[in-house]
C-alpha cells in the first residue's frame, strides 16, 4: 500500500509505515484532519469522507486535460460501485466495508511473471503521474477527475505477456462477507473487466492508486483500479485483485448481465443509441445545461486507430 | 373517529402532509443540498412519489372495506390529485432538464426508449382522470365517470414498468411498489360483492 504519514501521530500507522520505503519512494506524505479507522483509503467519520493523505507531487502529463476539475466532493459522493451499494450514495456511506489492507493481486496467464503482487510491485511509487481526464459513465453524466498512477504498460511490461496474451482480464475483489453490495445477485459477483492488449498497453490507459493528490478513496476503487479515460465508466475496473493474460475476449460484467446494453468494447461513442440513454448529451457533474458527448470521450486523436475498420456499431 | 367535525381538519391537515415531499424538495433545491446531481435527485424523488400517491389512491378502496369508514372516500380525490401533481413535476423535470425542451429528441426519446414510452404513457393516462376530478364532472359522466377512473390501473402499471424498465440491476424497490399494487389488486378482486367504491358514497 500507499505510504501515509500522519502528522498527529497514530500507533497503528506509524507501525506499518516502513521509513525505508518511504524514503525510496520520496513520496511525501501529508496527514489530513482524521483519525486512523480508514486509512486504507477513504478515511471515514462519522460517514463522511475526510480529506485523504497526500500522495505527493506527480508528475503533470500532456494527456490531461486544463478543463475545470470536478469539486473532490462530488468525486467521492457520487459513485457507482455496486460491492458498496448500488445507489451513488452508497459507497462513500459504506467505504469502511471494503478492506484494502492487507491487499495483493494475482497475476496469471500468459505472461512470463506470474504471480503474487503487492501494489507497489505494480506501481512503481517514483513514476507517479498525475492525469486529468474526463470520464464519461454510461449514464450520460461526466466528470474531470485528476488521478495519479502510471500507465498501465508500465505494469504489464513487467510481468511480460507472452505473444499469446491477445487480452488482459481484470476481476474485483470477491467478500460478500464484508461488501455490502455482493450479498445480493445484482450484478454476477465478482466484477469483471477486460481489454485488448493494444487497449491495455495504450499510453492513456491508467493503472491508478490515487485522485485528487490523494490516496484513492474506497469508494473509487482502492487500492488500485485502472482508468481508460475514452471508454464509459464501468470500464474502468476498481480494486483490482486479479489480472490475467488470456488469448480469447474475457467475459466483461455489465455485458453479462445485459448484453445488448453494454458491448465489450463500450467506447464513448455518441453516435451509438443506447436503449437507457442518448449517448448525444452529457451532464457534467456541477453545470446545468447538457454538453455534446465527444467521440472516444474527446480522445479520438489519441485511440481511434485502435479501431480502425472495426463496425462501431456492431463491436460497440 | 372520521365525524364531520374531525374531517374538518383532517383534510386541510392532510393536503399539507402531501405537500410535504415538494416543500423539502423546494427546500433542498433552495439550499444546495440535493446532492451532486440535484437535477437527477428531483426527477427520481418525484418520480417516486408519483407512485407512491398513486398506491396511497388505490389503497382507500380495500381500506373503505376493511375499516368499514366509507369517510375515508373524501380524501381519496386529493391523493389522486397530488399523484397527479408529482407526476406533472416529475414529466416537467425530464422535458426542461434533461431535454431542454428539444421535441425532437423527446420525441425519438419515445420512440427508442421503452421506459420513456410507458413513462409518458402513464402521465397521459392521468391527464382525463385529473381533468374529471371535479364533483361536477363526476355528475355529468354518471356511471362513465366511474369506468374512465378504472384508467387508474393501467396507469399505475405503465408507471411500474417505466420503473423496472429504467433500473439496470437492483430491481429490489420496483418490486416492493410492484407487490402492494398486487395486494391492491387483489383486494379488490377477492370480494365477490365488489361494489364500485364510489357508489358507497
């Protein structure tokens, strides 16, 4: 995990927080008005999201966005993520059920390293940068949040995927015991996400472990998630404890569940009707009139070559 | 208990526990503190308790019988009225918020969405019952009047698959609204000596 460190000291945080690695990492690391109960992300009191721990100074990036940030508020009150609840409401109320630490993901597949990875094997803490982008949810609102990660080609690199690795498969952390939101059959548990290789090794495509120069809160999917800033929100799988490298098209949750509604591919596409929601308009989140919804999210120069010849209304 | 005396405020009383929901939406909207999209926020509460005035309607009839208060039947024309009256602002949110008043897409909305369809088709429905509300129409339409309000049914339905058919995956609430109209329903059928509930008064 993420180091913190608190200026009103706390036991159990001091405890776990390995001055070597800090040091490594030069991630400075501020304490923010909250006690310790949900350092693991969201830092919960009395329901509430307190302002999370300082990740630092990343490094700005050409691919983020000058448009006007997303109040952090909305960000963290206003989610989509069904393990904590399927109202948006809900998972910043039931941040505290997703435990984040210990936290480790499995890597398997076609890949030369397979194995068990502490997010800091993922991330190399020295390579943050921070990224502005827009993203776009399925439900026609949009928001810019800045993250802070790395480019998830610099994960995989790693790992080396083999030739036969043509997909990459992410799934969420599995524990109905504790998640809410995975007591019910709403969705089949656990969430599952998928991208082409091409897709997955795109510089914009964001391995992300914090917002707002922050740690990511719970309810935005920490520990780490990834970001694909040009395809609709639920694209972007949170609190990721799996990743595998897999030559056939992995099954994608919300595909599963209505397939005629949310394609594998799912890129911001205005021009594809979606049976709930004109894909034509967005509101971003805080602004009153509706905007146009760019193609790819406004990043077609960046990713429209991935699919090229590709029918996007037929692989939508 | 339901004397004329005690009716006499109890139904001033009770138009304002129905203005209630608006008031604090008013209030919510006033201050700031719909939530971080407060536009979404009006349109799913008025929406929701379009459905819940419209049950609250159709639970007089099965009360009438069980409690044996025909008195009851004075208030049941307010609650119509007042699902009527969510529903106008819950229509009224969609076509200025989220469709700035572009007919044209509210149109193509009708026809690509089917939760839109039965939305709109449920408001439609409502339109001639609230246009007839009036205790003189009732006396003009006679026996009619009391065919046309069975409207009310086809009404409710289309307003409960406009529900299920805008939820993505948690069906749970449209159920719940879906189960006591059943029981509503089943009220009225289970009697054999059904007698139009307005001939009671």
């Amino acid at each position: 995990m993420l180091i913190r460190i608190p200026k009103r000291s706390d036991e159990r945080e001091s405890a776990v927080t390995d001055p070597e690695i800090y040091r490594q990492r030069r991630v400075f690391m501020q304490q923010c008005a909250a006690g310790m109960a949900g350092l693991a992300g969201g830092l919960l009191v009395g329901g509430q999201v307190q302002a999370g721990l300082i990740i630092g100074t990343p490094r700005s990036s050409p691919y983020s966005t000058d448009e006007e940030l997303t109040p952090m508020h909305a960000a963290t009150h206003y989610n989509n993520f069904y393990e904590l609840g399927y109202k948006k409401e809900d998972p910043s109320r039931n941040a505290a059920a997703l435990i984040t630490e210990p936290w480790t993901v499995e890597v398997e597949g076609y890949c030369e390293n397979p194995g068990t990875y502490a997010v800091e094997d993922l991330v190399p803490m020295d390579q943050l940068e921070e990224r502005i982008y827009r993203l776009r949810c399925v439900e026609a609102w949009s928001m810019v949040i800045p993250w802070v990660g790395v480019p998830l080609a610099t994960a995989l690199k790693k790992l080396r995927p083999t030739s036969q690795a043509r997909y990459v498969a992410f799934q969420t952390i599995l524990d109905p015991e504790n998640l809410p939101g995975q007591r019910r059959d709403v969705l089949d548990w656990p969430y599952v996400e998928g991208l082409r290789i091409d897709e997955a090794m795109h510089p914009l495509t964001l391995l992300t472990v914090g917002m707002y120069g922050q740690v990511l809160p719970n309810q935005n999917g920490a520990p780490i998630r990834i970001i694909v800033p040009w395809k609709y929100g639920f694209k972007s799988i949170k609190s990721i404890v799996r990743i595998r490298f897999v030559e056939g098209q992995p099954p994608t949750a919300w595909n599963q569940a209505t397939p005629h509604e949310y394609g594998f591919y799912s890129n911001v596409n205005p021009e594809v009707n979606h049976p709930r929601w004109s894909q034509r308009r967005e509101r971003r989140i805080g602004e009153f009139r509706k905007r146009q919804t760019l193609m790819f999210n406004g990043y077609a120069e960046e990713v429209a070559h991935l699919y090229s010849g590709m029918d996007l209304h037929k692989y939508f | 208990m339901h004397t004329p005396t005690a009716a006499g405020w109890v139904k001033p009383a009770l138009f304002l526990l129905c203005l209630v929901p608006a008031i604090d939406l008013a209030h919510g909207a006033w201050t700031n503190t719909l939530g971080v999209n407060p536009l979404e926020t009006l349109t799913r509460s008025t929406g929701t308790w379009t459905l819940r005035f419209l049950l609250l309607t159709l639970l007089i009839t099965p009360l009438i019988r069980v409690m044996r208060t025909p008195a009851l039947l004075r208030y049941r024309r307010m609650l119509g009225l007042f699902a009527f009256f969510y529903a106008s602002i819950h229509l009224g949110t969609y076509l200025w918020f989220d469709k700035f008043f572009d007919w044209q897409e509210i149109w193509l909305d009708i026809q690509d969405r089917l939760f839109i369809t039965a939305g709109v088709t449920a408001f439609l429905l409502l339109v001639p019952l609230a246009l007839t509300s009036t205790r003189r129409a009732q006396r003009a339409l006679g026996n009619a009047w009391n065919r046309l309000h069975r409207l009310i049914y086809v009404a409710t339905t289309a307003g409960l698959l406009h529900y299920f058919w805008l939820v993505k995956a948690d069906y749970l609430e449209p159920i719940i609204y879906a189960s006591i109209f059943a029981a509503l329903m089943l009220a009225r059928i289970r009697k054999p000596s059904t007698v139009s509930v307005s001939r009671v008064s």
